[in-house]
C-alpha cells in the first residue's frame, strides 16, 4: 500500500517538473530565443525522468484489495 503511494506520489512529482520543464523550454526558445546547454540538459532528464515513472504506475497492478483500501 505505502509502495503504491510512494510511486505514485513519485510518478505524479515527475509530470508536474516535466510540465514545468515544458513551459521553461518554451520561454526559452520563444521569449529569450537563445538555448543553453545546461536547460536542455535538464529538460532531458526531467522526461525520461516522467517516461520512466509514468511507464512504472502503468504497470502497477491495482488488484481488488489495493482499491478496497483507498
């Protein structure tokens, strides 16, 4: 129960940097039109970051006890 939270918690965690990543790559190339290695960078990991951790929810198994409990 804990570890579903947890990686939940961590999925959820991880789509909200993606999407604030996302606006920040948007500014980046629209308002200060100019691209830094170290944003890309991190715009990088935060993806695969939010990949790796949607991909690892969907395959957590919600059995009928795991939804009784919540």
């Amino acid at each position: 129960m804990h570890d579903e939270r947890a990686l939940l918690a961590g999925q959820s965690l991880s789509l909200v940097a993606f999407g604030c990543s996302l606006y920040l790559t948007y500014r980046e190339l629209f308002t200060i039109q100019a691209i830094w290695t170290w944003c890309v960078s991190s715009s990088i990991v935060l993806t695969l970051l939010a990949i790796v951790g949607t991909s690892r929810a969907l395959r957590l198994d919600l059995g009928p006890a795991a939804i009784a409990v919540a």
